[in-house]
C-alpha cells in the first residue's frame, strides 16, 4: 500500500489521523527550524511540515528533496494555525515521521507550475513534465468528462458505438490520404480514414438504426493555425430520420453538456440561412457574442461621386461602438489588417463621428454632409462611433474582408468572452461551390449529401442554386459540428457522381461498395459529426486545440517529444517493397 | 417523422392506436386475401397484415414487396387471434392502411436470418448485409454495452480516459508495425502503435495516476487464426500500486462485466503461477472448466522396459473419463491429432481401463499388469476410463503438445460448455526467454516489466530464473488480459535493455524519451490490458473475434467489401518520395 490518502483530499475533520501520502514535491521552505514541503498528485496539494526539534536526521532528509523528487511520506494530520482559504486542504498540515524517497528528480527543465516559464518547444519535448501541471492537466480530465456524458447521453438514445477500421481504402477525392503500405499485399496501400463517413452509411444500410463513434480521423494537409493531422470526431448517423430530428437531438447534447460542464443553459438555438449569415457577418460561422452586424451601403454610397464605390458590385459598413477616437495611427493598423495577404482588402474607409458631433472620414473630399447623415441613420450610428466601411467586385469576397475587421475590432473591444457561449445552426448552405483550381463543381460537403427536395428540378439547369439539406453547430464564430441529409437513391447519387465531373467507371471504382449497397433497400439516413478537440477547446476557453491534446503534433507534423517521424530500417523498406526517392519533387 | 413506433416495442396494450413503422420486409405471404408482411427493424419484427377485401389496390402493392425492400407503413395495432409467444410483437399485428416503399433492394446474395446460407467470402463481401443479421448484430451491440459498462466503472474508480496519438514512431523492437510515409517529412515514416505502452507509462510519470484508454492497436504480423492487423485494447495503467492492488480492481471490473453482461458471479479468483500451470495443464491459459489434469509417469514408467520413455525427459499422461470404448480408429485419430505438425508430437500412447477390468494398451507388451495398475492409481482412473500418454525430451515442449490433446479430450466430451466461465490469474511468469531464433533472451512480456525483487539478485548469473511482476487474466483458456509492474528506476531499466542485447547508443536511440523522463521523479507504476475483441467473443460464446469486429479483414489482410488495399496514383506515390519496387524480395 504506497498511500492512504490522496494530496487533495485531507481536511480538518481528519485532525489526528496518520495517514500516507505520495506524490510529488513541489516546492519546499525552510523557516525557524521546520521545514514546511508542499506535497503534489493528482488530486491536489498538501502541505508536509518536518520539525527540527523532533526528528532532526528526517528534517535533514527533508531538507535535501529536490523539485519533483518522487516521494511516499507518513505522518499526523494537524489542524493548521493560520489556514490556507486558497487550497482545499488548506485546513491542515501532515506532521511527517517517515519519508522514503521513491524516484529523484533532475532539476526540471521549466518550473511545473500553471504559470510556467517554459516556451513552447521546450514545454512539447518534455511533454510529459508539462502535463504535470494542473492547467493542462484539467483540459484532459475535460475532455475525459465530456466522453464519458456524450457516450452516455447517446446510449440513453439507443446509439450504439461501432468501431470502424482504420485501415481502410484510398479515395482521393476530398482532403489528401494518410497511406500505409501493405507488407502482405506488396505495392498495395492502405489509408487512414478522414472521416468514417461511407462506413456509417453502411452501417445505416445494416439497419443499425442510430450510430456513434468517437473516431480518429486522418488528413494529410499542411498544417494551418491549429490543425492536427490527426482529430477526433464525435461521429454519428441515424435512420428514418428529417433534419429537424438529427437538429433537435444533437441540440439537446449540446444543451446537456453544456449544462453539465459548465453550468451555462442554452436557449433555443436559432437556425439562420447560409445566405443570411454571409449577409449579416460575412461568415458560415458567424459570432454572435457581439453585434456590429454588417449594413449595406450601395445606394447611400453609389453616387457617381466616388469611383472605387461607384464601380464596387458590394460595400458594406460595420459601426464600432465609442471608437471615434481612434488616432490615425489606430486607424492605420487597421488597414494594414485588412490588407494583409491572408485577408487581401485593397483598403478601408473609415467615418468618425465624434461626440462633439463632427465626422471625419478617409473620403469626407468626395461626399457632403447630407451622405455622412444618410450614412449614419443607415449604420444606426450614434455620436462618438466609428464606421469601417469595405468593398469589392465580388460580394461574399468583401463580406469575408469585412468579417475579419468585424472580429478584430470584437477583439479589441474585449467582446470575444470565453466565458459567454453564443450558439446557433447554420442550414441551407449552397450543394455545390466552384473550385477554380479544378475548374469544376465540388461539394460543399462532399458528394452523399441531399439537395433539398424543392431544388432538384435546378440540378441540371442551375446546380449553383441548389441548397443542400446539410447544418452546422456554430458557437462562439467557431464551427464545431456539422451533418447534412444523405441520398440514399442510388438513380440520385449517380447523377451526383455526374456533376461533380466523374464517370461512372470512376464512380464505381471508388466507392462501388456504396453504390452497391444503395441497390438492397438503402433507408432514408442522415447524420452530424462533431470536432471533439474543438468541442473541449470551447468548453475549457483554450487557444488551440493543441492545449486538449495528450500529445500534440506541431506544424511540421512532429512529435518532437517522441521525436517522430524517422527513417526506417533498408530491411524494413525491403519487406514493404518501397524505396525512398528523395530526388523527386 | 418516418415512424412514431420501431418495429420491437408495440404490445397488446397498444390494441387499437394507429402507428407508422419503417423497417425492412423479412417475408410476406398471401392467404385467403390476406397477405402478410414481416417488416424487421434492430429493435424487432412486426406482422404487417394487408386485406384484399378491403383496400385491394393496396394489397396488390403489397404482394408486390420484395424481400429486404426498406418500406413505411401506417395502420392500426390489432390483438392477434393466435398469438406467438416466440415474439415479443407476438400478441399484435398491425393492420395497414398506408405503404410507401422508400427504396427498393435487388434479391440479396444470402438470405438475412440466423441460420443464413451465406458462405463466409460472400458475407463478407456484402457485410453491410451480413450485419442486418440479428445474429450479427447482436454481438456488436453486445460490444457497446461492454465498452459502456467498463468506462463508467473506470471512470467511477478515478481513471482517466486520455487518447495517445495514433501516428507515433517506429521501434522495431517486437512486433512488425504499420508504417505511414510522412509527405512533409520526405524519407521518414510514422508508425502505428503496437500498443500505447510507451506513451501511458509516460502519464504515469506525468502524474496521471490512473488512465485507461480503449484503443486501437496495430502488429503487422503474419495472420494466423483470429488475428487482426487491426485490434483493440482496455488499455490502463496506475501509479502508486503493487500487483495485488491492479490484481483486485481489475478481478472486480470483470466480475462487474460478468454480472451485467451475462448474470454470472464470479468467485474470488485463483491466482496460479506459470510454472504450477505449466505442471499441471502444460499451459500459461489453463482452460479450467474440466478436469484431466495431467499426471508425471516418470516413476512409474521409467523401468528399463520400454526405450522411448525411458530416455525421456517428461512423460505424462492425461485420464479421459469414460472412453475406454475408444475404437482403434478413434485412436488412430487422436494419434493423428498429436502428430499434426503444428503440434509435433511422435507418437501417443494409451491405456484403456475397461470397463470388464481388463486392460488393453499400445505398450502392453513392454509392461506387466503390476505397472499398469501402479498407473491406475496414480492417475486416479477407474474401469472404462482411457489414460492417453505422451512423452518428450523437452518437458515444456511435451506439455504444451499434451494440452492440446486435453483440450481436444475437452472438445469430444463437450465439457467445453460456452455458456461457464472458469476465470484465474496466471502469476510468477518468466521475465525472460531464450529464442533460438535470435539466441538471445527475449522479454517474455516487454522490457519494461518489474523482476520480482526477491530475484533481482539472479540477474547477473542466471537471468532465466528471474520472476517477473507480471500476471495474465485467463478465461476459459484464453488469455483475456495481462500486465505487469514495470520498472521505473531508470538503472535498472538500463540493465534490462543490457541483458536483452541492447547498446545503450541502440536502447536510446529507440527509447530514449522513456529512458528521459525517468530522470525527473517516475512513480512506480503498473498496468494491463484486456484484449476487448476477445472478451466480446468470451461473453458471447464466439468462435472467432471477427465476429464481434463490424468490418473485420481476412486472413490476407484485406478488407474485401471496401477492396482495401489498392494501389495508389504515381502522383501519390511522388509526393511521398516513394518508388514501388516489386522486384525485391
């Protein structure tokens, strides 16, 4: 028996009791005599004291335990003099009469405290210190919470978790494959799965009804601002269902978990068109912690007085509230902003109408009093605001421009609140987008989602019009789920196939096993995907992702900890039959 | 709304409501202008029943369904006059009004019941089919409920579930791993995880202290009989135990499963050593659900009269109760049997006690009745019982061939009853063995397990006789799960990778992130793992684990309903650096 009790757990009523812990040190003090250790698990903390005066040779071992020396300590709990408020076993002390070292410690390479002042490659290679310390700590044991209450809200609703494989089949359509070569099958590869999207649909076909897995999924992409090449799904399908049942369902996940995790109680979520969302925030993600909804302005501003204007196919203004005091230099910034490569505006035009009641504006030589008026009762502006005003050729480019200024100045305003959670369903999102890098139409989705019903006679005339049956949970202006209705018509799907440019041979060949399947009674299925890391990021008010994860890659794809990927060994090449061709690029 | 009941909840209580039901058409038949439609769903089977007289328009609809056609049907819960008490639907029959054929089905390849007449090639290859079995499916929700119960209760016992990164790096070292080309890393490779070994010790000295994971494992092994490349793990791991404390929790978390699962208490479990196992069953997964322990006939049988025994190491020999009737050409069988190649023995002796008294044996003419009586009391054989006897130069060699004649015996006698569940632990394993293979000491488990420490002092002049801190949970001869303590005193770990032939330059190179982070304070440390496809297949008298695996491969490592694996595009290949190279062998 290596301990008794637990560091988090002692408190004044235990007065008296012998009791041992374990754990680790984590910091110690030498004051009058006694030397006072602060003792570290899991669990908690709790304070250690070794007294001169009674046991001098155990105070001297005391004396010389290093930080995260690994140790097992008996001893008396105390009912301390002058308590500790800030800790749960602030109450009391353990007067120590044994101590067994059980591991040394090295000096850590950055102190494992919540505020640690290790960078973040150090705190990557030596993972496994970092993870003692309680503020990454408590992300996973987030994370293992929200498992345990969404695996046990979906089992309430007849759910069954089915594992699918990971060693599945290449298709090349969508995000690039992870492969892995097959020893017994020589030049034959498998691929990890991005998603488990085609086996849930079959397993819809078997008649499993309602379908979860939380998944790993694959994507062999650059890595952009926190992204993983490996994620987590919280993956699920149902049978005989419409959208306003998968809706009104996984809402109810979210309400439970938010309600459980973080005391929040969600109201009725609103459902908001893809066309009303790009319109209002210039986003399929929209945040709704703030206003500054966007207004168009092109008959107030189309005068013939100003060109850009005149010739924009779209302007739109946001009114921040009490900013009519940015300096020119704040103003300067704020285009530099919006014409960074990544954002790509040409420029920004701002109006100021300060709390004396004058306006100064970027374009104040091209347009009177009476526009900056018009201007100000369409923007519903009021003295002392600031207006940021964009435009463009093509509308939802400028409306993307002016969603970034709109959540920068959110930013700088302080209206971004990780603790405020703001969610909605985004639906009616167009079926198809045009890809000018292919030249062709590609999925929104991708290819097994469902037109909507009233759209189908615009396949073939108009298929840029058709709305898809698909939603997305949105909260906090981050997507965190997303699903749609699937065909289950396999006459539908092909014709799908055909759209999005492939023959029936290259139809068949990747996913013959679905086609196939929709030939034996396909039911009428749809389903929803959440993103787990992201999901738990909100819930704990992360950053990134990465903060949620045991052991994160970084943007290379590395595991600097593990030191992964290597080369292999030429025997282990031989047996895949592959050589490593460097010279290709 | 595709339905307001599923096809399994409606009873005679319901007589008289109307409902829609969704479901699949098991088979129908007319009688006397009645036609009658089983229409299946998961939850169950429902008798649809469609009149000539009165809606003959809709019953000719009717007779037109096919088997597996996926239909919705609206009508109203009528009490059956003969009722079928073999289905909990048994007592109604719904009475339609509405149909609506929402997809059609093709004949299926096999019929979907039971007792299918389905090969195992062409289940396979349809499995979406397959898995509309009741049979089938069943197992996997089976499977659900388990993974379900054992979270909860880790979770009630203050384990963690924290997910360990799937693409990791290579340790050849063990089995064969699953590689996965790195494209931003030109050259190097990921590798699948065997197990998250490595990584869940790594949260221990991260002060995790109790984690579990199920996780998906890789061994790109050879497949013999109910391997998968692919398999999953109840991986867990605690920090400040001895054996009899993981021992404990995890005897409680089986019996727990056994008792939700399957309604069965387990007693307090035995815990055997492998060397008493060996002695008596001539195998480290006794099967305990019979008897026919095995006997040592060497005092008996070493006489100077018959040469084969008397130059043998071991002889021992098993009683068969009741067979002395055994035909020659049964024993000629069991001969046969021992002498298969994959279990190698020369020959086998037997003695039948027949019922009359007399005695007649295969080496009847080397021994005198005196012997042969000494021998029936030794073995404890009464009249018409059969002693069968083998004999080796090897004593573990001759044992293990004779465990596989007891199992057989097992077989034949059917005491091998899949509904009893005889559990124990196997304790005291060897920590190493010799392989001749590579003539050198191999871990028995993997290099991280703990020696007994009462034997550390043999690792020097005779590591072979070292104990390992390692225990096996078997059930019914197979083993479900094992573990060990594992060393976290890094000398010691380096003195471990010594004996196993590791440089320290190759035990760094290989596990230097381990060897690392023992340095700052590891906590001793233990852990196991169950094999979650066996414990399925164990809980629902399986033959084989693929039946509990939604998309299982075959033995060639091919998934032949997704046609996984395939080759890849030449521009795949190039952005991996990779050249296929079929000529090396």
């Amino acid at each position: 028996m290596y301990r008794t009790k637990t560091c988090g757990e002692l408190r004044a009523s235990d007065n008296g009791s012998v009791v041992t812990l374990a754990g680790w040190v984590q910091r110690s003090r030498k004051m009058g005599g006694m030397t006072f250790v602060d003792l570290r698990d899991r669990y908690g903390i709790t304070q250690l004291v070794f007294n001169e005066a009674v046991d001098k040779e155990l105070c001297e071992r005391a004396n010389k335990l290093g930080r995260e020396y690994c140790v097992q300590v008996t001893g008396k709990v105390c009912e301390r003099e002058s308590k500790n408020a800030n800790m749960p076993t602030g109450d009391i002390e353990v007067i120590a009469s044994e101590l067994n070292v059980l591991s040394e410690s090295l000096t850590p390479p950055f102190t494992i405290e919540d505020n640690t002042d290790g960078g973040d490659d150090i705190r990557m290679k030596y993972r496994y210190l970092d993870l003692r310390r309680a503020a990454v700590r408590r992300n996973l044991e987030l994370r293992h919470r929200m498992t345990i209450l969404i695996r046990n809200f979906l089992d309430s609703k007849q759910f069954i978790e089915v594992e699918t494989p990971i060693l599945i089949g290449s298709t090349p359509e969508g995000a690039r494959d992870f492969v892995v070569p097959s020893r017994m099958n020589p030049g034959q590869f498998y691929a990890l799965p991005q998603s488990p999207q085609t086996l849930k649909q079959l397993l819809m076909v078997s008649g499993f009804d309602r379908y979860f897995q939380i998944a790993k999924c694959f994507r062999d992409e650059d890595l952009r601002a926190d992204r993983q090449p490996e994620f987590t799904q919280i993956d699920c399908e149902m049978s005989f269902v419409d959208q306003d049942d998968v809706i009104d369902l996984f809402e109810e996940m979210a309400r439970h978990l938010f309600r459980e995790i973080r005391g929040v109680e969600l109201p009725k979520l609103q459902q908001m068109t893809w066309h009303e969302a790009m319109r209002r925030f210039g986003s399929d993600k929209p945040d709704l912690r703030f206003g500054m909804e966007f207004v168009e302005l092109m008959d107030v501003l189309k005068t013939g007085a100003f060109p850009v204007f005149d010739s924009a196919e779209y302007i739109g203004g946001i009114c921040v509230p009490g900013c009519a005091s940015y300096t020119r230099k704040q103003l300067d910034q704020l285009t530099d902003f919006v014409k960074r490569p990544q954002i790509g505006a040409k420029g920004l035009v701002y109006v100021k109408y300060n709390a004396d009641g004058s306006v100064k504006s970027s374009i104040d030589k091209f347009y009177g009093p009476e526009v900056f008026q018009k201007l100000k009762e369409k923007m519903g502006a009021s003295d002392g605001d600031l207006v940021l005003i964009l435009s463009g050729d093509k509308p939802n480019k400028a409306r993307m421009q002016l969603c970034a200024l709109r959540l920068e100045m959110g930013d700088r305003l302080g209206l971004r609140d990780k603790d405020r959670f703001e969610c909605l369903w985004i639906v009616d999102f167009p079926l198809f987008e045009w890809s000018d890098e292919e030249q062709r139409l590609m999925s929104t989705h991708h290819p097994f989602t469902m037109p909507n019903p009233d759209d189908i006679p615009l396949l073939d005339e108009h298929p840029e019009r058709v709305r898809a049956k698909a939603y997305d949970f949105v909260c906090n202006g981050i997507e965190v789920g997303g699903g749609s209705l699937r065909i289950h018509d396999g006459k539908l799907q092909e014709k799908m196939f055909g759209i999005l440019g492939f023959t029936p041979e290259k139809a068949m060949a990747q996913f013959g096993f679905l086609i196939n399947a929709f030939k034996y009674g396909a039911p009428p299925h749809a389903g929803l995907a959440f993103g787990l890391d992201r999901f738990v990021s909100i819930m704990a008010g992360l950053d990134s992702i990465r903060d949620c994860i045991a052991f994160p890659k970084n943007n290379s794809g590395r595991d600097v900890m593990l030191d992964a990927p290597g080369v292999l060994d030429v025997k282990q090449l031989e047996e895949l039959h592959l050589k490593v061709d460097l010279g290709q690029e």
